[in-house]
C-alpha cells in the first residue's frame, strides 16, 4: 500500500476516532521526544492507518510521562504507517510494552454516554512529516 | 425529586446502546469471517489447554515475569499476597473478572490493605458494594441518578447527574492513587502461549497505571491463554465490537519482556474449574472471551439485570461457567435462568452453543433430580394427560387452562423464589 494511500485512510480513520491528523509545517522540524507540562511530543513508532492508533514501544520511564499528559502529539513519516494492528504487531521486539492509542481516553459506563478524556490523554494529533500527501 | 429509573429498565436501555453500536461496526467488517478465526483461535485453546499455558509458563518467566499457578480461589488469594510486602497499603486495580471470583479485594481488605478499582463502573460498584451486574460494563443497571446519589454520599457533597460531570468527579478522586500507588493489580484479556506476552484492553488510561507500578500483579484464568500473535488480531476485533460496539479499544497493552528498572511482575494463573470445565461435557463453554454480548441479547438478563443470576459470571454464559468457577454461588435451578430461545448462541462471537448446552444443563439437572418441584411437578402432569385414560382427559382442560393465562404459573414463580431466598 503507496504511502498516500494510507494516508488518506489514516485521514478517514481519524475522524472516527477523534485524532487529528495534519501535515507538519513547512518549518517543521522533525522534533526531540519531549514531555512540556500538558503536552507530549512523541516520536510515534507506528501509526495505524486504518484505525488512526499511535502505537509506541519501549519501557515505561518513556511511557508513563506520555500516558500521563492532556495532550499528545505523535510524529510520523511515511515508513511510519502500517495498514492494520496486526502489522503493527509485527514490528514489535518484545521488548517492554507495545501500547496503542486509539483516540482520547474515554468512558461510557454511565448510562452508556460517551464522555471524552478520563486518565489517558485527552487530544491527540498526528502530526505527517516528508512526502506524504495527505 | 429525581427519578430513579428501575435496574431492568436501566439495563434494557444500556443493552440496546451496546447492540445497536455493535450491528453497525459488525455490518462495516467480514463479521462472519472474523468469528470463524476467532473461533478457531479459542477451539485451539480449550482442546490444547495445558500445552499452552504450559508453553505460556515458559515463555513468560524467560521474559522476565515469575509465573505462578493457583488451584483454587483461597490458594490464587495466597499467590497475590505472597508477592507483596506484608505491610499493608495502597492497591489499584484495573477490571478483572478473576478478582472479583476468587474475592481478592475483600480478602486484601481485610489484611488492612486500601483498594482502588479504577475503572469507572467498577468503582462505582465498589463503592455501593456490589458486585458488577455486567462483565464489561459494571454499571449498567444503575441510572445516572442512582450514580449521582451514591457518590454524592462518598463524596460528602451534592453532585449533579451528568454523566460528563459523575466521570470527572471520579476521574479527579482515582488520579493521585492512579499516579501515585507502588503497587498494581490487573487482569489480561488473553495471554500468547509463543511470547509469554500478556494482553489488556481498555478506554479509560486507568489500566496503564495499574500494569505499570512498581509491583505489578497479573490476576488471570489460564483459559485466557492463546497460541500465537497472529490468533491476536481477529480476538481482539470480535471481543471490543461484541462488549461496546467499538472496532477496538482505545488502549491495547503487549505486555513483553522485563525491561532494566521496570515493574517487577508476577502472574497468578488462576486455574478455579477451568481445567475441569474445559474437559467436560459443556468444554465449549471454556472458549468465552467474557465480551458480554450473550448478556444484553438475551430477554432474561434484559428483564432482571445480571444481579439476578447471584454469581459473578452473569447472564446465559454465566449459567455454563459459573458451575464450575464459582460452584457454591450457583444456583441449583440457574439452566431454568433461560427462555432456550438462542439469541445468545446467535450472537457469541466464538459461536459458542450456548442455548443448546443451557438445555443440556436442564437435562443434566433432571438426570440428577435437581429439577425444581413446580417444573418436574409440571411435565409429570403433561405426561400424564399425553398418557391418555381418565386423568388425562380430567387433566387437559386444566392445562390449557394454564397455557392460556399465562398468570397461572406465576404461582410457581413465587413458590420458586420462596425457595431461594
């Protein structure tokens, strides 16, 4: 699958799951992983395109800065996307923890109502670094 | 005055959100397709039981984890407190179904021990100290007032029945605990026999805290284990849109290999009739993924909540497992708990024949004499009006009579719950 393919899925995926996906910035460098205050700036290991899930591998001295803020912003390139979870799963060493994302953390165990952000970040973005059309 | 609606209408209208959510995910993916390997995955796992929980046990202590094995509800207790300091303190916990069968917050509060559950249904039965009335969905047969009430009470101040207000309140109570707490509890939606890896699916971010403290606790039945990673995919798509109607959670945790300073883990394979149940006669009941989806189709669940079933495995599966995970909750006329009418074989997504095994339980229970005396009284009847001759012609006009106002055998309703309580 070209990278514009999947892009295009990641797009339609993200609006059902409540992920913002853009285009970096022409000045927009590919950044350090860094935790400022509310927000994370993750290097994403994967992204699935069909589901619009930040997959991130490691230990949890990264992760649990991460899991810990409002926002997250998650940077891809093209060799970032995979198609399905299961692709996802194979990039995984075993190492430590593969979590994935799939939008804000949310509940509905209240009368079935969904409700937006409990423990997990609450806003994601996907933020598409190179040549990716999206 | 706030309307407090009833548990069943509660129920109904919380199980037909879930059903609706779950007709439109399934309708959009090749549903049948997706049972068929999820099915597979699960025959495998009851048929191969103990190669694979053997071959689980190996892989995850080479991952760094200590794998312990518990044969009871009182020994999987010991096997978790065995791996804590003695001195009690703060727990958090994160949805198991395997710790609220074997009793593990009431036996760790007991020892002195403060236990958080989490999740947001989950902590709202524990504060009413309730058992869930829904393997997935704790809360369901409890209206947003009823919520409001009981935690304006814990809370010490008058809370409003928003449900975005009611999460935030509990969301602002759990995170110094969530953040804070050394120790986690939680449970695994399924193992990987090949990697040792242990798997956990959830919405909230909670259960990230509890698998990440410093001591981490795995609670499980070992009939969570599967063979492979690849069996992973179609399990977890079957269980998330069969439990909410979502095509997946938001987190899904792989749990690998120990990493240099992170949780020192232990995991309690928790073996409670599983074993036996995955030999028996009703061994495809051992397939279960617990999603829950048999509970909200089904008219009797629908109709008296999942409390009504006085065990902690509910609803049409309930009355296969419970027998053997939990035999002395179990009541003795549960396979009665049924209309046979098959929504709940329809729906299982790893085609479990639930309906036609309830019936099997029926007859079981007939074989053993156990059979209610209102029901055995009853078909002794019919068969005596089948048999024909004086009695039967004195006798069929009664039945009928019985058969057209259906209020007539409310009578043994009544005789039956007299008997139960």
């Amino acid at each position: 699958m070209s990278a514009a393919t999947l892009a295009a899925r990641l797009i339609d995926a993200g609006r059902e799951s409540a992920v913002a996906v853009r285009p970096a910035r022409p000045d927009e460098p590919w950044p350090e992983e860094t935790v400022d205050g509310d927000t994370a700036s993750v290097i994403a290991d994967v992204v699935v395109a069909g589901s619009a899930a930040v997959v991130l591998f490691g230990d949890d001295a990264r992760l649990r800065p991460i899991l810990s803020c409002r926002a997250l912003v998650a940077h891809a390139r093209a060799e970032t996307l995979v198609p399905e979870f299961g692709d996802a799963l194979d990039r995984f060493d075993g190492s430590g923890r593969m979590i994935s994302i799939c939008g804000p953390s949310r509940t509905a165990d209240i009368e079935k109502k969904l409700v937006i952000g409990v423990h997990g970040p609450r806003e994601i973005t996907v933020v598409l670094h190179g040549d990716i059309p999206p | 005055m706030t309307r407090i609606a009833a548990p069943t209408t509660n129920t109904r209208k919380a199980a037909d959100v879930t059903l609706g959510k779950r007709e439109q995910v399934a309708s959009t993916l090749p549903w049948e397709a997706l049972r068929d390997r999820a099915t597979a995955a699960r025959r495998d796992t009851t048929e191969n039981l103990d190669e694979l929980v053997a071959m689980f046990t190996r892989a995850a202590t080479a991952a760094g984890h200590k794998v312990v094995r518990a044969a009871d509800n009182a020994a999987a207790c010991r096997e978790v407190m065995a791996h804590l300091s003695s001195v009690p303190q703060v727990v958090i916990k994160s949805k198991s179904m395997v710790t609220e069968e074997i009793g593990l917050r009431h036996h760790m509060e007991a020892l002195g021990f403060t236990v958080y559950e989490t999740d947001l249904g989950e902590w709202i039965v524990q504060v009413r100290g309730e058992l869930p009335s829904h393997v997935t969905a704790p809360a369901i047969h409890l209206s947003a007032a009823q919520i409001a009430e009981t935690l304006s009470g814990v809370l010490g101040k008058s809370l409003s029945s928003d449900p975005i207000a009611l999460t935030g309140v509990a969301t602002d109570f759990l995170r110094q605990p969530l953040r804070a707490s050394t120790l986690g509890i939680s449970g695994a939606n399924f193992l990987i026999a090949e990697t040792g890896e242990v798997v956990v699916i959830e919405n909230e971010g909670n259960a990230y805290f509890c698998t990440s403290a410093a001591t981490h606790v795995v609670v499980t039945g070992i009939d969570k284990v599967i063979r492979s990673r690849s069996d992973l995919p179609a399990l977890l798509r079957v269980l998330t849109v069969s439990a909410t109607g979502q095509p997946q959670t938001v987190y899904t945790h792989v749990i690998g290999r120990a990493t240099p300073g992170g949780p020192a883990r232990t995991i309690v394979l928790v073996d409670n009739g599983r074993t036996e149940l995955a030999k028996s006669a009703y061994a495809e009941a051992s397939r279960c993924i617990r999603c829950g989806a048999c509970m909200v189709v089904c008219p009797v669940f629908r109709q008296t909540t999942g409390h009504a079933y006085k065990t902690v495995y509910p609803g049409p599966i309930g009355i296969l497992v419970a027998p053997y995970l939990e035999p002395e909750a179990t009541p003795k006329d549960a396979p009665f708990f049924s209309t046979l009418c098959g929504a709940c074989s329809d729906i299982c997504p790893v085609r479990i024949p639930i309906s036609a095994l309830i019936a099997k339980r029926r007859e079981q229970l007939w074989r053993e004499g156990g059979t209610p005396v209102m029901v055995r009284q009853g078909v002794s009847l019919w068969k005596r009006a089948q048999a024909g001759g004086v009695l039967g012609v004195l006798l069929r006009p009664f039945l009928r009579a019985l058969l057209r106002y259906p209020r007539l055998a409310r009578l043994g309703q009544l005789t039956r719950r007299e008997g139960r309580r």
